[in-house]
C-alpha cells in the first residue's frame, strides 16, 4: 500500500474540501430550518383560523341559546297569565253560581264573601280566601284553581284550614266544610278531594257543577 504524503498543498486541498462539505451542510440545515418555520407559521395560521372560528361557532351558540331562552321565558310567561285569566275566571263564575243561590252543599249561607283576607302582625301569619260563606253556625271555605292538583288538596286541609282557624277567631267554635273548584282536575287531585270530604266544584263553558256527596264537616 503506497503511503501518502501529506505535503502542505494535499493539506490546504483537505482543508478546502472540509470547508465545501461544512457549507453545503449549513446551506442545508438553513433550507430545513427555513421549511420548518415555513411549517410552523402555516400550523400557527390554521390553528389561528379554526381558533377564530371556534369562537365565532361559540357566540354564535350563546346568541341562539340566548334567544331560546327569551321566547322560552316569554312563552311561560303568556302561559301563566292565560292560566291566572282562567283561574280568574273560575272563581268568578262559581263566586257568581254561589251568590245567586246562597246555598252550598244543601246548606243555607247568609253571607257571603270573595277574597277573604287577613294579616296578624303579632303571630306573623296572614292569609287569604277565593269564597267564603257564612250563616249562625257553618263556614263554607272555598278555594279556586285553574287547574287544580292533589297538592292544592293537601294545602287546603292542612295550612289553609289551620291559618284560618288562628286569623279568624270568631269562629272558632263553627262548623267548617271545604270545597275546590277549577276548569281542570288532575285524577289524583278529583280522588283525594273526595276522599278527605272535600266537595269538587267544576266550571265548564256553560255552567258550574257541584258534587258535594260524602262531604266532611271540619
């Protein structure tokens, strides 16, 4: 194997060819450097746009959730003022049924009266009644709904009964009998009324019916 001798012009040539290969290799490191920004600056855009977009999907959900629930809002409100009108109108017409007759459940009233109310700033305690009717001995208390539920039943034979007993002292020694009447009963509202001895009074287009069988003096 013949020897090589490194004289100083091969040396300069190694010395040459290193410096060619370090620039090629640098040339080529930036060319990757410069593609990976270029990469990198496109990722930011697109993540850019999908953020922006994401954000224009999200006010756009918020604006509609918005939206749905003012005309939720507004059509609960619509709901309840025509049920409060109708509830109104029950009232009105049993209350009318009531004083042209004065007579309830076979008994004979002398008095009779439409949202009944007292307060009783020392016991903390008020209360209010749809139809009272009143002779020498007997209390008609009469509550009117819309639509009346099993819950309207409970309150009525429990905290309205109890109230009025406490705000109206000076007939604490009458009997008392209870009625309710609406437009609507729920099955099990009509069933409880019935079963606590609660007569059920129900309006319809034409006129007031009244089933007062089984009714409870209280």
């Amino acid at each position: 194997m013949e020897e090589i001798k490194y004289t100083p012009e091969i040396i300069l040539q190694m010395f040459a060819e290193t410096d060619e290969k370090i620039k090629e290799v640098s040339e080529q490191i930036k060319k990757n450097s410069d593609a990976a920004d270029r990469r990198s600056a496109e990722t930011d855009k697109q993540i850019k746009e999908v953020s922006e977009q994401i954000k224009k999907n999200s006010d756009a959900a918020d604006k509609r959730s918005a939206e749905t629930d003012k005309k939720i809002k507004e059509l609960t409100r619509n709901i309840g003022g025509i049920a409060e009108g109708n509830g109104k109108m029950a009232e009105q017409m049993i209350y009318n049924s009531l004083e042209r007759d004065m007579k309830f459940a076979g008994i004979e009233f002398y008095y009779i009266e439409r949202n009944k109310k007292r307060k009783i700033k020392l016991l903390n305690l008020e209360g209010e009644y749809d139809i009272v009717l009143t002779n020498g001995d007997t209390i008609g208390i009469i509550e009117t709904k819309y639509q009346v539920r099993k819950k309207d039943i409970l309150k009525l034979i429990t905290t309205q009964l109890e109230n009025f007993r406490k705000l109206f002292k000076e007939y604490e020694n009458y009997n008392i009998i209870l009625g309710v009447g609406g437009i609507f009963f729920d099955a099990e509202a009509e069933k409880e009324a019935k079963a606590k001895g609660i007569a059920v009074i129900k309006v319809t287009t034409e006129n007031v019916e009244y089933f007062t069988e089984g009714i409870r003096i209280y």
